[in-house]
C-alpha cells in the first residue's frame, strides 16, 4: 500500500506492522456535508424505499412467495461479485435435491450460494431475538463459509493474519487493512455503534456501517458476502422494510469497478459524500427493481391461479402454488409438497408440462426434473428484459400498489 496515495485528513490512520503499512479507519461517526444534492439522492431513496413497504404490507400470507426469491437472487449476486458464478435455478436445484438438473454451475458453487441463503434466514431469524454482535457475525460467516471454497480459512472467527486487497504481497496491495491484532477492537467499536440509535438517516448509517466492515475486513475470506448480508440485517433491525426485500449486490455487481473505487476514496480522501450517494443510488436502482419483479411474479401468480382454479381436482394449483417456493421439482416432489397421491401428482406435472408451465430438463426417461421457466425468468432474466423502461413501469404501479387488484393480496386457498 503506498501511503503517498492517502490525502491529508483522509479518515484514519497509517501505521506500520511486521515492516509494511496498514490502515486503521477513525470510528463512526464521520462529519460530512449534507449537500443538496445528497439531501435530493436520500429523499428519492427513503421514498422509494417507502413504496416497495408497501408490498410487504399488501401481500400478507403470501410474503414468503417474494423473499424466498430475493433471497436466492442476493445470493447469487453477492457470491458472483467475489467470482462464484451460480444460477438462481441451479441453486434451486441444489436445495431440491436435483443436482443432475444443475446446468452451467458447480455443485460446490451452488451450495457456496445456498450457504449465503442459510447464513441470511440466521441471521434475519436471531436479530429478532438479539442484538447484531461479534458474535452473532462470527457465526453468520461459520454458516457462510461451512464446506465450501474458503472454508479451512477459519471460519466462525476473525482473521489471524494480514490480508491485503489487490495483490498477495502487502506492499504492492492498493489498500491493506487493520494488522489482525486490531480487529477485535475495530469490530466491537463497530457493533457499538450499530447498537447505538442512528446518528444520521438510517439509510447513511447503514451505508456508513458497509464501508467501516469492508475496510476493517475482519475474516480470512468472505468479508465482502458479509459486508452485504449485514446490509440486509441492518435493514431489518432499523425497521426500514416489513421484510427483507431489499438487496444491494446485483447493483454492486453490476457497478464493480466504481463500488471498489468509491470505497478506496474514502479510505484515502475521505469522500463521504460521493460514497454515500452511490450507495443511496443502489437503493433506488434495487428499490425499483425488486418492485417491477414483485409485481411480474404476483400477476404471474395471478394468472395461474385464474386459469386453473375450479378445474376438476385442486391437485393441480396446488402443485403450481408450490412451483412459487422452488420452480425446480419431481413428480416425487410435487407429491410430497402439495400432500397429494403419486397418480394426481404425476397428472398435474404432465398437464403443466403439456401448457409450457413446466419444462423437463434432463431429457431422462425415468428421474424427470421440471423446471417452471417464467417463474425462474422473473427471478434471474436481467431487469430490462422483463420490462422496457424502469421508471416508466416503477411509476405506473408505485401509485396504486394493487397489482391486479386485491386478487394479488390473499393466498391461493
């Protein structure tokens, strides 16, 4: 790390360990300007953060029909950004049981994904019941790192030895955090202050609280899948949102380059502000996003169940409301998850499959996997291929929040 890169009065401090530098982050909280412009950027955030609130509250019983896939979809994009390429159907697939269906993904990276989903429901089911701790991080990234790649790298506790961002060797690294004697104490400073009541909008202090954990990068590896599911935590525990719809990392995957600079400025000019407002951009850009596709599986949903409510047995809308929980499935599973015999399970998976509801991807005569591939499509396709402009859908449904109507509000039964 070459200290001659750090402006005076950058937020922290250069110290020297084991003969290279490294780099303490003054604790929270920093003193910014509240510019006009970054007053505009949170106003459009809490707003639109306000209306995807909405859903939760509208949707009721069937919630789980929208977090469990913007859970996968964080999932899969948090572990992308750090080179674990996964797709939301193979990981599906993976959780189902069908790892013959996986098409284009590892097995070892889908199960690294599906840690992230197990280290997320931890961690939202626990904050409930205590505070955001060293602790209860610690054992987030034990979920997150069990048998998988990183996973001899000491999961569960914080770092015994130097890291370094950019390359191996500390001295030619572009930023080399706290010496790992320091971690303890950075991170207990950083709890503090996460138990404390917000100093700014809790919007800023979460954006404040990812920067402080990525640059104090407590563990041996992961810290950037931890940096974002503590995002999702914080979320929840300043009550922003009734449930966890929310997820930042498809945006910072998507602006790579420019979340590692924003960071990197902070740590070496002390530019708040801009960092702050590209992390309210996010917010907006995923507030959005989360609400378009919300809106396309609800009316999915919607459809699905006009064209097949009263037909002659209910084996078969019970087969497709459980397509919402995990569009990957066998005609075992059907059986098993919709409480139904062998022979009806089996006729409504060959009907669904003779409508294009479902497609058999293994091209096997006995063991079939099925796949739902416009409920995945909502899920995984990229945001412009569902819709052709953003905003221009955003603000057609943000008013109403009706979805077709109070048809989309109740359960299937």
């Amino acid at each position: 790390m070459d200290p001659t890169l750090f402006d005076k009065g950058y937020p922290g401090t250069i110290n020297t360990d084991q003969g290279y530098p490294t780099y303490n982050p003054d604790p929270l909280p920093p003193d910014f300007e509240y510019t006009t412009e970054l007053i505009g950027k949170l106003t459009e955030a809490r707003a639109s953060v306000g209306k995807l609130a909405g859903i939760g509250q509208m949707v009721h019983e069937s919630r789980m029909l929208l977090l469990g896939p913007f859970i996968r979809r964080e999932a899969v994009f948090s572990s992308r950004i750090e080179g674990t390429y996964a797709t939301v159907s193979a990981v599906y697939a993976h959780e189902a049981g069908e790892e013959d269906a996986i098409e284009g993904t590892t097995r070892h990276e889908a199960a690294e994904v599906l840690n992230y989903v197990k280290a997320t429901q931890q961690g939202l089911s626990r904050i409930n019941e205590t505070e955001i701790t060293s602790e209860l991080l610690k054992d987030l990234h034990g979920t997150l790192m069990t048998d998988v790649r990183g996973g001899e790298k000491n999961p569960g506790e914080f770092r015994p030895d130097q890291r370094a961002i950019g390359s191996r060797n500390p001295r030619e690294a572009r930023f080399v955090p706290p010496a790992p004697h320091r971690v303890p104490y950075e991170m207990d400073a950083l709890v503090e202050y996460i138990q404390d009541t917000p100093t700014y909008d809790p919007l800023i202090d979460i954006g404040l609280i990812h920067y402080q954990f990525e640059t104090i990068h407590p563990f041996t590896d992961g810290n950037g899948r931890m940096g974002r599911l503590l995002i999702t935590l914080l979320m929840d525990k300043y009550g922003l949102l009734p449930d966890p719809f929310l997820y930042l990392s498809s945006f910072f995957n998507q602006y790579r380059d420019e979340y590692v600079d924003k960071l990197f400025s902070v740590n070496s000019k002390g530019e708040w502000e801009e960092w702050i407002s590209f992390f309210l951009e996010g917010v907006i850009d995923q507030s959005k996003e989360v609400f378009i596709r919300s809106k396309e599986l609800l009316e999915l949903r919607d459809g699905y169940r006009e064209k097949y409510q009263g037909r002659r047995s209910e084996t078969l809308l019970s087969v497709v409301y459980e397509l919402f929980r995990n569009p990957v499935i066998t005609i075992k599973q059907a059986e098993d998850r919709a409480d139904v015999g062998y022979q009806a399970a089996r006729n409504a998976i060959y009907e669904l499959e003779d409508e294009g509801v479902l497609t058999e991807v293994t091209g096997k005569e006995r063991y079939k996997v099925y796949h739902a591939n416009d409920i995945i499509g909502v899920i995984e396709k990229p945001i412009e291929d569902l819709v052709e402009d953003v905003d221009k859908e955003f603000e057609k449904y943000q008013s109403s929040l009706k979805f077709n109507g109070q048809a989309s509000i109740g359960d299937f039964s």
